[in-house]
C-alpha cells in the first residue's frame, strides 16, 4: 500500500517534468505509425490490383484457348 502511495506521488510530482520531454517523441511515433499504415494501404492495393491483372490475363488465356481449341474441332481434317 506504501508502495502505491508513493508511486502514485512520485507520478504526480514527476508528470509535469517528463510530459513536455516525451511528447515529442510519442508525437513522432504517431507520425511513423501513420505513415507505415498508408504504406501497407497503398501496397495492398496495388497488390489486389496485379492479382485482379493477373487473374484477368489467364481468363483471357482460357477463353482463348477454348476458342482455339473449338475452332480446331470444326474445321474438317486435312488429307495430303
């Protein structure tokens, strides 16, 4: 109980002294946690954007391949 008393003192006492020293730091945190989470926004974007490039080129593929492949079985076998 002691132990709380004179921390909760020593807190009072030592606040004003050590808030104006480590609000600048805190400030920049803030500023670098920011910034990293528009970065991760960002890279995330970009990359649903080249898995939505990429999932679209192979559906082009396939569709291109199934048309080929169609095109091949209708034209009639060629006789040398």
């Amino acid at each position: 109980m002691l132990i709380a008393v004179i921390s909760f003192l020593a807190g009072l006492f030592f606040a004003p002294i050590l808030r104006p020293l480590i609000k600048p730091f805190f400030i920049e945190i803030i500023k670098f946690s920011y910034s990293a989470v528009e970065e991760a926004k960002k890279a995330t974007a970009k990359a649903k954007e080249d898995l939505a490039d990429a999932v679209a080129t192979a559906e082009r593929g396939i569709v291109e391949e199934a048309k080929n492949k169609e095109g091949e079985e209708n034209t009639p076998p060629k006789h040398h």
